[in-house]
C-alpha cells in the first residue's frame, strides 16, 4: 500500500484507509470535502472522516438514520452502513458508495424539466414516508419554535462576530422567520445540495441514482428540501419544480424565499458549534465585510 497520502489530512488514517479498503492506493483515493466530513471514496465504499470531535460523536447517530432510510423505498439508492469505528479508533463511519456524480450547471440547464420531474418524485416519497408513524418515531421531528430559536441562538453566538452592516443584513433575514410557519409533516434530507444528488447520463438524459449526506435528516417542512434544490440548480429549475408541487400548499413559495435566504447563517452556526474555523469563515463571508 502507498503510504503518501494526497491529501495531508488522510495521515493519520493511512493504516486504517488501508484495513477498511484492502487493496486500494491510499494515495490515488479521491477526497471530497463536506461541511462536517472528508469522505473518502473507495471502488465500492466511501470512509466519512469527521472534520471536528462533534462530527465523530454523531456517526453512531447517523448510520442509525441511514439504516432508517435505506427501508423507506425512495425509488433512488441511499448509501448503507457498512461499519462504524468505536472502542477507542479514529472515528469513522464506512458506507456503501452509490453510483453516480453530481450534476454539472450545463446538463441542468439542457434538461430543467426532466430534472425537476425526478426531483419531485424523490420529494413526494419523502413527504409520504413523513406521515409514516414509524418513520415519525424514528427520526427527529422539528418543533413549531425551530426558527425563532434558530433566530435567537444567531443573535447570541454570531452576531459579535459580524460586522454592524453584516448585522444590519442578518437581522433582515431573521425578521422574516418571525412570519414563518413551517409544518413537520415529510422527511426532509436537510442539505439537498446538488452535490448531495447523484446521476447517471443516459442518451435519454440524466437519470437520478442517488442521494448522500443525510445528516441533518429529520422530519419538518419540504420547503427546506425544494431551497436547497433550488440553491443548487437555479430559479429556472425551481419554476419547473414548483410547477409539479401540490396547489393546495399556497404558501410553499414563500417559505422556501425565506428559508433559503438563511441558508449562509444556518451554514455559520453549524460551524461554530463544531468549532469548525474555515466553515464558519465560509458562512460569515458577507456578514463581516462592510457592503
């Protein structure tokens, strides 16, 4: 096994890299980088590699969530569990890999409607799988003063960390949660970022395989899901996607405006809770400079 990694941060790990993926190059393996994880992926299995000591104790949590999902029959594949590092080791969390890459803006933009379709599909199986008494009881359920609390708890651990045009901004963005009425009725993946989704191109179009990185996974309002979509692939995609959606959420609209425009400060807070430096630099980005 070549024991120089590419990427300096995979050091530590060499011997356990080279246990959990026998037979790979430590040194060819490719590394993305999310919010809370490095993942490493393998031929056939990725190894998540917590960014901060708070990313590592929440992987026992995770795989258990996964394992939830992997039943709900989401007619997209969902990365399994395969093992969880305890008992002392390096934190790790090792997944099945699933097919796929994300998709490029240009592919998006060439076939908006057919995208949007399958996006829908994946969101109506996650809102029916909300109202599953099951699935209730198994994953978090976001309480009705989620984003008053998410507003107070901005104010007090990030606000002496903006500068006074940055706060001027936040405090904009925060006034408009106070009108904000959510319901906890689907799952919600949390960060249905368009790298989180997984294609295949097909002469037809590109088909989707998959969805990774469930972390926040929990029970809330879809217009969480259809913001981070529509952060991802465009206003023009979210015309199309909107144009599916049920007509009886009147509403829908207008929550996913104000949910995606926290999106920097929900990015911020989750960073400075994890002590996570650069994530929570990224986040504040427009809220230290002055406009």
């Amino acid at each position: 096994m070549d024991v120089r990694p590419a990427d300096a941060r995979l050091v530590e790990y060499v011997d356990l890299l080279g246990e959990l993926l026998p037979g790979e190059r430590v040194a060819e393996l490719e590394v993305r980088e999310g919010q809370f994880h490095l993942v490493v992926l393998g031929a056939d299995a990725v190894v998540c590699l917590p960014r901060t000591s708070a990313a590592g104790a929440r992987l026992p949590m995770r795989a258990a969530r996964l394992r939830v999902l992997g039943e709900l029959g989401l007619g997209v594949a969902v990365p399994e569990p395969l093992a969880v590092g305890a008992d002392g080791r390096l934190p790790y969390l090792m997944l099945s890999r699933i097919p796929g890459a994300p998709l490029d803006p240009g592919s998006v933009d060439g076939a908006v409607e057919d995208v949007a379709r399958q996006c829908h599909d994946l969101l109506s199986a996650l809102a029916t799988a909300g109202g599953d008494p099951a699935i209730r009881a198994e994953l978090p359920i976001a309480a009705p003063s989620r984003w008053a609390e998410f507003a107070a708890d901005v104010r007090a651990e990030l606000y002496p960390l903006m500068s006074a045009d940055g706060r001027y901004r936040a405090d904009r963005e925060l006034a408009a949660l106070d009108l904000l009425s959510t319901p906890a009725e689907a799952v919600v993946h949390g960060d249905l970022g368009g790298e989180n989704l997984l294609w295949e191109t097909t002469e037809a179009g590109p088909v989707l395989r998959g969805v990774v990185d469930w972390d926040d996974v929990g029970i809330g309002d879809r217009a969480e899901d259809y913001a981070a979509l529509a952060a991802g692939y465009g206003d023009e995609f979210l015309r199309a996607l909107l144009a599916l959606a049920d007509p009886k959420d009147e509403t829908l609209s207008a929550r996913i405006s104000t949910i995606r425009a926290t999106f920097a400060l929900q990015q911020a807070r989750a960073a400075f809770r994890d002590e996570d430096a650069a994530e929570l630099a990224d986040g504040l980005t427009g809220y230290r400079c002055l406009s």
